[in-house]
C-alpha cells in the first residue's frame, strides 16, 4: 500500500549487485553501462505508456485517495490527512483548463513557519510575492 520507496531501493541495490559481479568477471564497463541505458529506455517507454494526466474530471475521491497513499508512507499519521487535503486543493487549483497541458508545479508554494505544527498546515489560495 505504499508509493514503491523501498521496492525501488531494493531494485537498484540488485542492479548495483549484479553490475558488480559481471564487472568483476572481466565485462567491460561500457557494455555494462549499455545495457543499463537499453533497459532504463524500455521502463521509460513501458511507464510512459501507462501513465495518466489529472483530467479536469478526476473527482476529488481519486485526488484524495492517491494523495493519501503516497504521504501515508512518508508522515506521521496525525499530520497525513491535513496534507493530503492540502494537496489535493494545491492540485484542482494549479491544474490546467485543458487535459493535455501538464500541471505546473512552480505555480505551489511551501512556506514553513516557524514554531508550527505539521498538523496546523493548510492550503492557501493566493499569491506569493518575494
């Protein structure tokens, strides 16, 4: 039920591993890095064609629910569903008008105040001047 974290770590430390092994019985590096960069390109293409945009029609229950399940595995549990509705609003406002416009991030602000809670945060719609 988490984001994938450790499964990712656990995957590179096996290619690490196997590197390894096959760098050790005289493979040269090249054909090591080339095969690696064949296989990064087949998963990019591979995820790419399985990934989804946030429509305009996504409700808010979807939003909710991936949001929750990527923050529960990063946060303390009394802090996760402030954030995750935090970031669900960050989201339906930022989103583009169309579906095949990408969301741009740099238009979500974090502003960490000092001596606050992580349980006292809250989406805020507005404008940041600097």
């Amino acid at each position: 039920t988490g984001d994938g974290t450790t499964s990712t770590v656990l995957l590179c430390g096996e290619l690490l591993r196997q590197t390894e092994r096959y760098a050790s019985e005289g493979l040269h590096p090249r054909v090591l890095v080339d095969g690696m960069e064949l296989a990064r390109d087949a998963t990019l293409k591979f995820l790419q064609r399985d990934t989804f945009t946030v429509s305009r029609e996504m409700d808010t229950d979807l939003l909710t629910s991936v949001a929750r399940t990527s923050l529960s595995t990063k946060l303390d549990p009394s802090v996760t569903p402030t954030l995750v509705k935090a970031v669900v609003q960050s989201i339906q406002c930022v989103r583009p008008d169309t579906d095949d416009e990408p969301i741009d991030l740099h238009r979500v602000e974090l502003i960490t105040m000092e001596r606050k809670l992580g349980t006292d945060s809250r989406f805020v719609n507005g404008l940041v001047l600097d």
